[in-house]
C-alpha cells in the first residue's frame, strides 16, 4: 500500500494513511484559493492529521490566513529568483507535539559541526561512484528494501524506479565495491526551477562509517551543475545525526523542522530541512 499522487485541479498532491496527512508537492498558483478548502474537505474525510505543502513566498500570506504555520524556509528556490515556504496545518493535537529531546540532540549536533572543520573528499581506488540505469533497478529498490522499512514513496518497487528513470525526473546515484552496489541516493530534479532534492542515501550496514554519504552528495552536486540545477536540498531524518552531520559538513544550511512529517523506517518522523546554493 502507497499513499496516492493525483491532481487537484494543475497542482499535484500525494495522500494516504501511510504518511495520514495530504503533502501539497506542487502549487499551481491558478488554484487558489480553492484548492485550501478542498484539501481541508479531502483530509476531513479521511481524517488525516496533517497537511504539508511547498509553496512560493507570494502565495505565504493566503495559506497563514487559513491557518497553517511556517515550519521551514528555502531562498531563492523557484528558478533562484522566489523563495520557497514550507507550511503546515495540524489537525490534531498529538501530531504537533514537539519531540524536545531529539531537537535538543540536533542543537547539540548544530553546535559541534559548526567547530569543526568541513568533510574533505578522499579519492578511493577501491570503491567506484557512478550514476546508475535503468538495468540496476531492483538492486536499487532491494537496497531501499534493506535500510528503509517503510518511505513515504514506493522507492521498494523497481517498476517505480525505472519509470521514474526513464521520466528523468529522477537519477539515481550509486557507490560500488567491485560489481557490487553497496550504496545508493538519488536526485529528484525540478530541471524548470532549477533546483533538486538530495534523498534516499541507504548505505548497507556493513559498509557504513566511511563517508559513503558524502561521496554520493559530492558527485550528485557536480552532476546537478552541469544540468544548471542552482538550488540543491534534502529533506533528512531529524533522529538520524549522521546523516544530518554530512550535509552541515557540506555546506548546508539548516532551515526548519518539519514535525512529525514522514512515515520513514516504520514510523511517522520528525525531518530537518537543509539547502545550500551551488
């Protein structure tokens, strides 16, 4: 079971109880203002706790006046000329709780990488990054298969990654050691605005504690140049501080926390907002 992606009017929404909230991904500005009632109506419904969306600063002051709340920010966003907002709507009070320990954690995590030098990349003859095709697929989806319990969208299904190869909307990106694929992320990519969100690095556990992560997001970023992708960001697990470490040490800048947002790894979790301009 996956959550749906489907139309509203020219904007596109996913939905379901995986993730029990609506995400708005993209706005067609054409909608307003009647694509806020109709979403509120659709997670009435289905009694949704949440709903998520990403929209372009002009918009902000329609989706606050209808009760939603900033929880992150990204600046020149949309073709590096309009801000992005993320805004939500909580439609219980459970869901908006604020898990204060893990954010303490991450303040504490903010703090030490700040004092410490950025990653440096090490050349590694014996591991070889590439970007991966169509014909990898389900070694792919295997892999997610293996670090994700669950993801809020169905990277498990090798069919939905190679469509989503052959779209281009995506490229998937992959570490091996030999003929063996022991790393993967991918880019999900907005070619019209110029931006493109660094996700889903699952790195087999035996492989893990050698930078793997950040060879992958070096290699995505220079590849995300020579498309002219102006903007890159991630949306990253907030109890994860590995993998929030490796985009501060990028060069990411932090810029909200989205509560109790995705259904990742078998439960609804908390996700730190990163960008960085390149």
């Amino acid at each position: 079971m996956i959550d749906k992606i489907e139309k509203i009017g020219s904007s596109v929404i996913q939905h379901g109880k995986i993730n029990n909230r609506i995400y708005l991904m993209k706005l067609n500005i054409v909608d307003l203002p009647q694509i806020i009632p109709k979403i509120d109506q659709l997670a009435k419904e289905n009694n949704y706790t949440k709903i998520f969306a990403k929209i372009p600063s002009k918009v902000l002051p329609v989706f606050t006046g209808n009760n939603y709340s900033i929880e992150g920010f990204i600046p020149r966003f949309f073709d590096h000329k309009t801000d992005c907002f993320f805004v939500s709507k909580f439609l219980d009070t459970e869901r908006k709780s604020v898990p204060v320990g893990e954010l303490i954690s991450f303040g504490d995590l903010i703090l030490a990488t700040t004092r410490s030098t950025r990653l440096k990349y090490k050349h590694s003859l014996h591991y070889k990054l590439e970007r991966l095709s169509i014909k990898e697929a389900k070694t792919i989806s295997d892999i997610f298969k293996k670090v994700f319990k669950t993801y809020p969208f169905p990277i498990h299904n090798p069919d939905y990654i190679s469509e989503t190869m052959m779209e281009d909307k995506t490229r998937y990106f992959g570490i091996k050691d030999g003929k063996k694929i022991i790393g993967v992320s991918s880019a999900e990519i907005d070619i019209i605005n110029k931006n493109a969100e660094m996700t889903d690095f699952a790195v087999l556990p035996e492989y893990r504690g050698q930078n793997l992560a950040f060879r992958l997001l070096i290699m995505m970023e220079l590849e995300m140049k020579l498309i002219n992708i102006k903007t890159v960001y991630t949306i990253a697990r907030l109890k994860e501080p590995g993998i929030c470490k490796t985009f501060l040490k990028s060069g990411y800048k932090y810029s909200g926390t989205l509560l109790n947002n995705t259904n990742i790894s078998g439960n609804i979790e908390s996700m730190n907002l990163f960008y960085k301009h390149i």
